[in-house]
C-alpha cells in the first residue's frame, strides 16, 4: 500500500484519530504530527448514499456528522493540475466534487482518466458556467446561456449535465442568479466556509496555512484547479485530513436526488 493511500484511509477515521476538530476548524493543528501513519489500515472506507435531497437554495457547510468534509475544486485553468487531482482521486479514493468552466481544455484533456471516477461516484460534477463570467453583471438570457452551454458540456464530456449543484463564479449571485440557474436544473447553490485561498497564485506554506485554519467537520472547501502550488502539498494535506480525522465525502454523497 503506497503512502498516499494509507494517508487517505486514515483520514477515513480507520485508525480512530480523534484531534482536531476545533470551534469552526479554526484551532490550528501542529503540521508536523503524523499520527498513526505507520499503523496498518483495516478496511476501505465505506461511503454512505446520500440521503437528502438537494436544496433548493444557498448551502455553505454539510449536515449531519462532524467528521466528513466536502473538498471542490473549480475552474480548471491548468491541465496539469486537473490531471494531478485526477491522479491523486484514481490512487488514493479521495472523493471530490468538481466545479468545471467547459471553456477550459483541461477537462477534455482529462476526461479519459475522469469518467470512470466520475461513473463510480467517486467524483461529483457540479455547474460553475461555461466561460466563468460574474454572473450579477449580465442579463438574463446571458445567464442563463452560460449555465445552460456548460451543463450540455457536462453532460457531452462526463455524462454529469444533470447535478443539482451550482456555483456562481467569484461567489457572485442573487435571487435573480438563482432562480435562473434552478430553472436550468440546478436549484442547490453551493458557496463555502472554508478555503485553500489558491484563486490567487500562493506558496506552499501559504496554501498550507489557508488549510490548517479551514479543514474542519462539515466544511465545504473551496480551491481551484489553476495554479499547480496545490498539487506539490497533496501529501501534506492528506495528513492534515488524516490528523483531523476528516472523512472526504462528495457533495452527491451527502445530497442525491431520490431515484
Ligand atoms: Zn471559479
């Protein structure tokens, strides 16, 4: 078993760590420790279904257990980073949910290695828009246009058109952005509470910060697939899961339309 996979199942709540989850994950954690690591890991976590429905609204943090968090990564920017993510979901089972802009060759670059995940569930697809405008400053019909043209590429590209989830780029929406986009099949507008801070270029120990102040139970956190600082600390934030006992869980695994 290779570290990154023992990584994860610790982070899994396998080896019963128990630290870490401070008021609103703002109790920082020393970066050093690495519980349990080199104890063996039982058995593969089990994903519960999801069995809620999606909101129709705003959601910023998951409910229920305090152990799971949900990681999102926009965007897309970068091809070699959407493929590291896609290497590191395919040899550790970390779950994710990703939010593509369908302007972006990255994905169609990657979709090979990120249907099946997608297909298994592993990966969850939510609408972030095609071309990534501010979604406040356009009208109607261009809103509508822009969510509409990137669920036909989620759908032509991952077979994914019909989640439920939105996410208006830069965070910027209101009623009028969110009735449209419930109209467009996705009713459930997922913000964040907590953020690796990579929509701007960052270092190593930035990032690392940014993720010791927000990975906590319940969060939904927010990065982007842009700038590869993210992909040079995968390790380091497998172990901080790991140390905080954090379960990664899709927004599709807590919220799924009934069938
Ligand atoms: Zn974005």
């Amino acid at each position: 078993m290779d570290r990154r996979r023992l990584l994860l199942l610790t982070a899994a709540g396998v080896l019963g760590a128990t630290v870490g989850r401070g008021t609103a994950g703002l109790v920082e954690e020393p970066a050093t420790r690495h519980r349990g690591l080199l104890q063996p890991a039982a058995a593969t976590p089990v994903q519960p279904p999801g069995t809620m429905p999606p909101p129709v609204g705003v959601v910023d943090q998951l409910p229920g257990a305090a152990d799971r968090i949900a990681l999102t990564i926009d965007d897309g920017v970068s091809s070699e980073v959407v493929e590291a993510f896609t290497t590191l979901a395919t040899e550790t089972g970390l779950r994710l949910t990703l939010f593509p802009n369908g302007c972006y060759r990255s994905w169609t670059d990657n979709a090979r290695a990120l249907r099946p995940l997608v297909e298994s569930g592993q990966v969850a697809m939510g609408n972030h828009t095609f071309s990534h405008p501010d979604l406040c400053t356009i009208d109607d019909a261009a809103v509508a246009e822009d969510i509409s043209a990137n669920r036909r590429f989620l759908a032509d590209t991952f077979g994914a058109g019909e989640t439920p989830f939105f996410r208006p780029p830069y965070g910027s929406h209101d009623a009028r952005v969110d009735r449209i986009a419930a109209d467009c099949g996705h009713p459930t507008v997922v913000m964040w509470n907590g953020t690796l801070g990579d929509d701007r270029l960052l270092t190593p120990d930035q990032l690392m910060a940014s993720a010791r102040r927000w990975f906590a139970g319940r969060s939904i956190t927010i990065g982007h697939a842009n700038h590869p600082t993210v992909t040079t600390v995968f390790d380091q934030l497998l172990a901080l899961l790991a140390e905080r006992a954090l379960e990664s869980v899709t927004l599709a695994d807590v919220w799924a339309a009934p069938r």
